[in-house]
C-alpha cells in the first residue's frame, strides 16, 4: 500500500488505506485478548488463540516499526 502513495492517489485514500490496514491488523488482536480474559477455553483452543495473538501482535510491532 505505502507504493501507492507516491502516484498521486488522493488523500483521502491513502488515509483511508491506512486506517483499514491498522483495523486488520487490530481487530485479531482485541479479539484473542477478550477471549483469553472472558471465555473459558479448553487445550486446543488455548494454542489457537495464543497463535492468533502472537502473529497479530507481530504484524502490529511491523507496523509500528514502518516495515
């Protein structure tokens, strides 16, 4: 998305491109940590969210990063 910005897209697009980029990468990781906190998983389940939240938090520190 960043190689869009420099041919001449409008603003508002590329604003809009880059709140929706955080929101994917967001919503993942707000959701694994409510259901850590407020659903009682079993085993299985546990390692999937854990993964879930570990790769979203890897792609938010991305992000922040400017990779």
């Amino acid at each position: 998305m960043e190689k869009w910005i420099g041919l001449g897209s409008p603003r508002w697009m590329t604003i809009s491109l880059i709140v929706l980029k955080w929101i994917m990468a967001m919503m993942p990781f707000l959701i694994s940590s409510i259901v850590f906190f407020a659903v009682d998983v079993s085993g299985v389940d546990e390692w999937m969210w854990t993964c879930i939240y570990i790769l979203s938090l890897m792609k938010i520190i991305d992000m922040a990063d400017g990779k």
